[in-house]
C-alpha cells in the first residue's frame, strides 16, 4: 500500500533465471534488495540517456549542419517528456 501512496508503479517483470541470480548476487554486493537493485539500474540508465540527450542537442545548438541530421533521424527533442526532469 506504501507504494502507491507514494506514486511508484507496479509491474510484472519475467527474468531469466540466470539474469536473477546475476542480479541477486550484485544487490547482496551493493546492500540492495532486487527490486532496489532493478530501480537504481533503470534509474541511472535514464539518467545516462537523459545526458546524452542534452550533450546532442547542445551539440546541435553549436552546429548549424548538424540540426538538419537530427531532423533527419526523426529527433524532436520530445524523447525525455514526462520523465520527471
């Protein structure tokens, strides 16, 4: 019930058994649970994609030329909408 006061979502997530215990054994090595581990990975690989994002449009910003390659790789700048930023 705490998590959906607090506004997390609930999914159903199907592993491979080897990827469990791959993922277990580096939560017991960083003091997490799996499903804390599973949230910090997700987590920081949004956050990596976020910067990355940003360094292509600061980029683009820098480089004439290089907005019309964005516009042609269907890029709108809209990809990290409600991501919370």
């Amino acid at each position: 019930m705490a998590d959906r006061e607090n506004g997390k979502k609930q999914l159903v997530l199907r592993l491979s058994p080897a990827l469990w215990r791959e993922l277990a054994a580096w939560a017991r090595d960083d003091f997490r649970s799996i499903n804390g581990q599973i949230e910090y990975l997700l987590t920081d690989c949004v956050r990596q994609r976020r910067r990355k994002l940003d360094r292509e449009r600061e980029e683009g910003r820098r480089s004439p030329a290089s907005g019309e390659a964005g516009a042609a790789a269907g890029r709108t700048g809209g990809e990290t909408e409600g991501m919370g930023r």
